[in-house]
C-alpha cells in the first residue's frame, strides 16, 4: 500500500501539481484547502508525511504545525511551501513551530521529492513498505536503485536474469507499484 501524504495549500493548481508529481511517485495523495480541514485530515488519515502552505483559510498553517507537534504530539514530516511568506522570519518562525522544512515556491520538483524522501527515511515512515520485502528482494531493489540492469543484477548475485525478473514482479507487487522507476524512488 503507498504512503499516505496530505498536501493543505488554497491554492488548487499547485495541489494539483504536488498532487500530480507524488502519485507519479507512487504516493497516495489527500488534499485539504483549509486549516480545518488539514487537521481533521491529519487526525483521520494518519498521513506519514503534511506538505502545508501558511496561508490557508480558517486555521493558518503555523496553527496546523502546532497543533500536530503540541495537541496531537506526532512526529511526522512537515514541510512548509508558500509563496507569500518567504522572509527569513517567516521561515524562522515555521521552522521554530515545528515544521522539518520550509520550502518557497515556485518549488523545483526534483528538490520537493528529495526533501520529502529524505523526511520520511529520517522519521521511519519508509520502513514499512520495505518489511514485506525478503532479503534477496531487498538486494534486488538496492541494485536497481544503483542503476545496475536486469542482466547485471543476475551476474552480481549469481542468479538467472528470468530469476530477477520474477523477484522484481514481486518488489512491485509488495510496494504497490507499476514501474522499476516508482520502486526505485522508493527505495
């Protein structure tokens, strides 16, 4: 099953933009346009990781933050993405909330992914979608991720190529993924 993350932004053509880039990277994807709405979000989605803008009606995100470090106590990744709230005391203060990163848009893609990724290995939040792998389909993935092909794979590990090839339909399979690349990603 994939991770479950909440993107809270008002702003609709980026939530689907980040909506759009994280199931492309195999993450399932809740969307909240209110302060309220992340909360209750949060409190019933049990997402393992919140990309959040500032400026959100009802309950600004700073409020959000808090709320999930202090009221509902979890340490879950909390990225802040805004436009309009990119002093260096805006991002001072986001930070000093509790938020891990603090992100001005536009955002690069390739930068949102890597810090998202690199957020939910340091939480733990990743383990799980590895537990049901076995050690050799563990070994398989690593090498996949290193960029090594099918054939290469067999040769390293001393198996047949049609040997990888079923260990990989069998990595997508327990990730929950529909390419090597999405594996990939994850790994």
């Amino acid at each position: 099953m994939p991770q479950r993350l909440l993107v809270a932004d008002g702003d609709a053509a980026f939530c689907a933009f980040v909506r759009a880039l994280l199931e492309a990277a195999g993450y399932a994807v809740d969307v909240a346009t209110t302060g309220d709405g992340a909360l209750e979000t949060v409190r019933e989605a049990h997402p393992a990781a919140v990309l959040l803008d500032v400026s959100l009606a009802g309950l600004s995100g700073y409020e959000v933050c808090r709320a999930i470090r202090q009221d509902l106590r979890l340490d879950i990744p909390v990225i802040f993405v805004s436009g309009r709230r990119t002093e260096s005391f805006d991002r001072v203060a986001g930070l000093l909330i509790g938020a891990d990163e603090y992100l001005a848009k536009p955002v690069a893609p390739d930068e949102l992914l890597a810090r998202l990724r690199t957020l939910l290995r340091r939480s733990g939040a990743a383990a799980p979608q590895r537990a049901g792998l076995s050690r050799r389909e563990l070994e398989v993935l690593t090498l996949l991720a290193e960029g090594l092909g099918q054939a290469e794979i067999a040769e390293r590990l001393v198996i047949s190529p049609k040997t990888v090839a079923t260990h990989i339909e069998r990595i997508l399979g327990k990730l929950d993924v529909h390419s090597r690349a999405q594996a990939v990603a994850l790994a």
